[in-house]
C-alpha cells in the first residue's frame, strides 16, 4: 500500500501506522479534579432520590468508591492505554444529568423505532413512558433494581453485581449509576422474542464546550440453568445530534447458568463528537442452580452413595463432570460506528466445561475517531470452544481503530478449541490501526490459533470487477461491503441484521463520497 509502514512490534504484536508518530503519554489527572468527579456523581444521586437505595445498589456504590480510592487514571504509559487517548474525557467538565430534564426532552427527541418490545434508558433513566415489555414467561422479571419486590432475586444480584472489578471507569459507573436494569431468567425458562435495551443520549453539549454531560447506565443480566434469552443492546443519540458532546459510561454484567444461552446484539451508533465507554463482563458459571437443581444433585448423591464409594478417582471425577456440565452459550454480534472515542472492554470467563463462547464484532472508523475493543477470553476447564472474529474500517486520514485480544487457556481447559481472527481494512492512505492478539496457552492438549491481517484493497480484486465491465468504484463498494458482511450476518434477529446493513450501508456511501471529493 502506498506510503504505508506496516511493522511487527511483537510475535503477537502488530501496528499498522502511516507516517503518524505515537503521541507522548498524558499526565495523570490532577486529584483535586479527579475526586471533584466523585463528589459530583454522589451529589447528584442524592439529590435525584430521597429513598434509601436497594442493598445490591449500595453494595455496589460502596465498593466503587473505594475502588476509585486506589485508581489512578489512565495514560499512555499503562499498556490498556497505550493506544488510546483520553484526554477528551479528563479534560471536560463533568455534569450528571439530572432526571427532570431527561424526563422533558424523552417525549420530544425520541422517535418511535423500537424494533423489539423492550426498555427504553435515557441519559441513564429508566423512561416508563418509551418502555413496552412484550408479554413475559412466569418468573421473568425485567426493570429497575428499585422495583424489585422478589427477595430471592434480589438476593441473586447481591451476589453477582459487581463480583468482577473492571479499571476505573468501571469503579465511576458503580458510584455514578442511579438504578440497575435487571433481567433475570429463571431455570428451564426461554424467553421468545428477543428483548431490546434501547440507551438514548439526548443531553449534550455544543461541539466547542468544556461541558461533558455523563450518564452511567448498569444492567445485570441473571439467566439460571437452561434458560435462553437474546438481548439488544443499542445506543444512540437523539436525532439530528450527530456532533453533540456527551459521555456515555456504561456497564453490563451477565451471570450464564448450566446449559444456558445468551445471545447478544450490542450496536453502537452514538455521536460524532460523543466518548463512550463500555465495559462487558460475562461469567459462564459452573453450578449456578436453581432449586429443582439443587434438589436433583441431592437426590443423584444420595441414590448413587455407595456406588460412589467403591468408584475408583477417575470415574468419580467423570460422574461429577457429568452431573455439573456446563455446556453454556454466550454469542455476542457487535457493531460500533458512533463516538469521537469508543471503547469497549470485554471480558468473558467460562468457569464450567464444554462452554462455547463466540465474538463477533465490526467497528467503522468514518472520521477523527478511534475504535478501541479490548477483550479478554479465560478458559479454566475442559473442552471449552471459542471463536472470536474481529473486523475494522478506518475510512478517514485521521480515523484510528485499536483491537487488543487476549485469550488465556489455563491448565485445567484440557482439550480446548479456541480460535482468534483480527481483519482490517484501511481505505486512506494515513489511516490508522494497532492490532495486539495474544494467546496464552498453559495447558498442552489443546488446539489453539490466531492471526491478524491488515491491508487495503487487493488490486487483482478490483480488476477482476474492471475486466467484467464494473466501475472502479462499484467495484470498491461491493468489496468494501462484502468484507463487513461477514459480520453483520451474525446477527441473529432479522430486524436488527436489516437495521445494521442499512446503517453500514450509508456510512460507507458517505465515506466513499467524501474520497472522491478529495480526489
């Protein structure tokens, strides 16, 4: 490619980078700054609810702020960061939005596409009048924290809420978050239809201002053994507010029981001039039970005592491994297109054997953005499969895209499959990516690969186009769209594939219009 450098950093450490050098680290943020946030976050709880809040809330408030106690913020010198600049963020000025003002603008800015009967979450408020649940199964229960009457659930999410601890914009979203979206899924329950999250920003501030509105939505998604539900996780701003400024801190925890399945849609089309910052933790975990169960395992040992007994060690094992099998599903489909900063931490732990675990994920760089996936994988037993398939765009001169995958296979995941592949495709001649898949296998019966590939346009492929009569740029097009669709056909639920491929389709027209201009 042209007035490219293409440089391997690492065996398992590629940086595609034209002509741009690396900027110096960033200072660390002046604590007086820093602890005024925290102040701010807390202040405006207080003032938004006079009751007192659900434990599992204030557990997670407690625990956040003491967090934020020993968290430094992050700059370049800390590898997470190496790549990713977040000045826009440290310095603005920190403003919660209060409820009265997300409750006026809701019922004015939000247009009604609501693909799937869902929640709708403004500004990190919870909109009864936006909301439209379609009909639930018995025992499901979908809505905020504070509206939880079930002291078994309840007691559920003080369990799980906050049980893995993120960097510190984690720790902001537990001190700032003023409810928890909870979805929980009893065992032996399939919920039908797909369920839609819908987050709406609607309070920013003009391009030029130091003002940074903050919102910090949470959601805890609880699915007990051999439940199945599929969750559409989108956010957006309101119309017309491509360049609004806002910040929008999210974090979602999902808790996967035996044999359970979660399909997940999350799609990311917020403002040009928006930071959004995303934090997924998933647990696929061994032995989260329901009390028909727990009844089962009781009654499968007391039948079975004495053959137990004379069993020898490996054939107890197996029987206990096939009385706890895991066999959960976690399947993310993700497109991120929107933020001046975008970036989304995830992080997956199979914690029971013969777990299946499959990413998918396309980010579009169509400006001055950075797309940033940071993504851990850790496999702790056997037979678990993953498969994790990462594809960039960077369409702009000054459009950065960041993946950093790890994928750990411990030394009890004997017989793992796990499989990582990272494409991109730089479309202008400064654009920017840095790629950093690593694989950490401790375990030796496994079957293990990964691979990074990044380029422009094949030329043998658009003259294959050109010699059958094809412009050049139908040409570019067709190939362009061809290499996100890969992705984009993951989707599960037809209306949101739709949705995605119209919503790729016209960035990907506005950014090859735009390189013909400058042509």
């Amino acid at each position: 490619m042209d007035a490219a450098v293409v440089r391997q950093q690492t065996a398992a450490n590629h940086q595609y980078q034209n002509l741009r050098p690396t900027p110096d680290a960033r200072s660390p943020i002046r604590p007086s700054t820093f602890f005024g946030w925290q102040e701010t976050l807390e202040d405006s709880i207080a003032s938004s609810s006079s009751a007192s809040p659900p434990p599992p809330l204030q557990k997670l408030r407690d625990i956040s702020s003491q967090s934020l106690l020993s968290t430094p913020w992050p700059s370049r010198k800390d590898e997470p960061f190496r790549f990713t600049d977040t000045s826009f963020i440290k310095n603005s000025n920190i403003q919660p939005i209060p409820p009265s003002s997300t409750q006026s603008l809701a019922s004015l800015c939000v247009s009604a596409d609501n693909l799937n009967p869902g929640l709708a979450i403004v500004d990190g408020y919870l909109v009864d009048s936006l909301s439209q649940l379609p009909e639930l199964p018995d025992g499901v229960f979908v809505g905020a924290l504070s509206r939880l009457d079930s002291e078994d659930i309840m007691e559920k999410v003080s369990k799980y809420i906050s049980s893995f601890q993120g960097d510190l914009f984690w720790s902001l979203n537990g001190v700032g978050a003023q409810d928890i979206i909870v979805v929980y899924v009893p065992e032996g329950c399939k919920v039908e239809r797909p369920l839609n999250l819908r987050f709406v920003s609607l309070n920013g501030s003009d391009k030029d201002s130091k003002t940074l509105p903050i919102s910090n939505p949470r959601v805890l998604v609880l699915v007990e053994r051999h439940g199945e539900i599929s969750i559409v996780e989108e956010y957006s701003g309101g119309d017309g507010d491509d360049d609004r400024c806002y910040w929008t801190n999210s974090v979602m925890e999902i808790v996967i029981g035996d044999a359970a399945k979660v399909s997940h849609s999350y799609i990311q089309t917020q403002s040009f001039g928006a930071a959004h910052v995303k934090w997924t933790s998933v647990r696929q975990v061994l032995g989260c039970y329901g009390r028909r169960g727990i009844d089962a395992v009781i009654a499968w040992i007391h039948g079975f005592a004495q053959v137990l007994l004379v069993c020898e060690f490996d054939d107890l094992r197996c029987h206990l491994l096939i009385l706890s099998e895991s066999k959960s599903v976690y399947e993310l489909s993700e497109v991120s297109t929107g933020g001046k900063l975008s970036r989304h931490n995830l992080h997956v732990q199979q914690e029971g054997t013969d777990t299946v675990t499959e990413l998918s994920t396309f980010h579009l760089s169509i400006g001055d953005q950075i797309q940033d996936l940071h993504s851990k994988l850790i496999l702790d037993h056997p037979r678990g499969v993953s498969r994790q398939l990462h594809k960039c765009i960077v369409a702009h001169s000054q459009g950065q895209a960041v993946f950093d995958g790890n994928v750990q296979v411990n030394r009890d995941a004997q017989q793992t499959d796990a499989g990582q592949l990272t494409r991109s495709l730089l479309l202008q001649p400064r654009a920017t990516v840095n790629v950093k898949p690593n694989l950490q296998i401790i375990a030796d019966d496994v079957k293990c690969s990964h691979g990074a590939a990044i380029s422009d346009l094949e030329e043998n492929q658009l003259f294959y186009f050109q010699a059958r009569g094809i412009d050049i740029e139908a040409a570019r097009r067709a190939l362009i769209s061809s290499f996100a669709a890969e992705v984009i056909e993951r989707f599960p639920d037809t209306c949101v594939r739709k949705k995605v491929e119209g919503l790729i389709g016209t960035l990907l027209d506005s950014a090859l219009a735009s390189r013909q201009e400058e042509k």
